[in-house]
C-alpha cells in the first residue's frame, strides 16, 4: 500500500513539474532579437506588445530566470505573429508586495518594430 502511495505522488509530482515548464520559443520567434538602441528610421513600428509566464504551479518561489525566460519567449512568439522581427525597449514591472505571497504572472513588454 505504501509503495502504490509512493507511485502516485511521483506521477503527480512529474505531471506537474512537466506543466509549470517555461513557455517554448516558436521557430519564428527564434528570428526575433531585443535591442537597447532605438531602430533605425527604416524599421516600422508594428506596437506594444506583452509577453507572460504563468507561475501558478511553480509558486511564488518558482526559479525567477526560468518565468523570466518563458516571458520573454512569449513576447517574441508574439512579436514574431505580429510580423515583427526585432523587439525594443523591453522591460518587466518589479515585484511588488504580492509577489512574496501569491504566485504572480511574469511578464515583459517592449515595442515590436520590423526592419529590412
């Protein structure tokens, strides 16, 4: 009985640890890259656009680069759909006094341009 116990809890232990994995980067979303300089006056700006991590499962003591960087693979991935290939000026709000008690979504947000 206490072996099947056991079982379980690792199959639920696995399962969950497989869902709160960081958001995957799409093949067009590996072709979007950030920048600290403004772009060029040749580039469009397409819009603002926000990219988030679910921490929900991973708790608010959840490894911070790992929601850091499925946030960030969010925001290219939606860049990317917006037809956008550099993103600029990214940026991710600070923790604030709810983020010590309740798991709260990471998220990052930058201006998504197209350049030649």
């Amino acid at each position: 009985m206490r072996i099947n116990v056991l079982l379980v809890g690792a199959a639920a232990a696995m399962l969950l640890a497989g869902c709160s994995s960081s958001k995957q980067l799409s093949s067009s979303g590996e072709r979007v890259t950030f920048t600290d300089q403004q772009p060029a006056k040749e580039c469009q700006l397409l819009g603002n656009v926000t990219g988030s991590q679910s921490n929900w499962l991973s708790g608010a003591g959840g490894a911070e680069s790992s929601s850091l960087r499925g946030a960030a693979n969010d925001l290219r991935n939606r860049a990317a759909e917006m037809g956008g290939n550099v993103i600029y000026g990214a940026t991710s709000p600070t923790q604030n006094i709810w983020s010590g008690f309740a798991p709260l979504d990471s998220k990052m947000s930058g201006q998504v341009y197209k350049c030649p």
